[in-house]
C-alpha cells in the first residue's frame, strides 16, 4: 500500500501534505521517508499521520510521528495515541487523497 505523510492544518482545518511514497509501506520505507525529510529540513513541530492509500482515497493509518524541537526528539509510533486516532476518522479516512 502506498502512503502518504501528512500534517493537520488546524488553523485551515485541513490536512497537507509533506511527503508520498514511490514504494509500498513497510517499517524501511518508512524509516527513508522520515529520514529524507528531516535530510531537506522539512519538519516542523507537531505530528505527522502515515495515511495509506487505494483508489485514490485514504483507507488505512499506519502510524505517525511526532517532532520536537524544543527537547530535540523525532518519534515513529505504529500504535497511535488516541487524539492522532481521532483526527485520522474525522478528518481523512475515506477522504480523497491530496494531489
């Protein structure tokens, strides 16, 4: 399943998007992906979903990770909190998957 790494917006209420695999989701092609981005200084405080997707739509979480700056800490998570849990069903699954 192919994914891609998103940010919630919430000022705009909305999701960006930060990044879109070329390869199917494992645990190595995710470790590239975060480690590319934070290669090209992409990251900004917060937490960043793993959405997969078919058909154009979002149709599974995969995880997320979540970046600090300020205690200089990057976390990959497969299990996600409760809150992450909650955006992702109101806010992306089914959804159509930004171009």
């Amino acid at each position: 399943m192919k994914f891609h790494v998103l940010k919630p917006d919430f000022d705009n209420e909305e999701m960006v998007k930060v990044y879109t695999s070329n390869e199917d989701f494992n645990k190595q092609t995710v470790r590239e992906c975060l480690y590319g981005i934070g290669k090209t200084e992409q990251w900004e405080p917060g937490f960043y979903m793993i959405a997969g997707y078919e058909n154009d739509k979002y149709v599974e979480l995969l995880g997320c990770y979540a970046h600090s700056v300020d205690f200089e800490i990057a976390l990959y998570f497969d299990k996600v909190p409760p809150v992450v849990d909650e955006v992702w069903e109101n806010l992306v699954k089914g959804e159509k998957i930004i171009q």
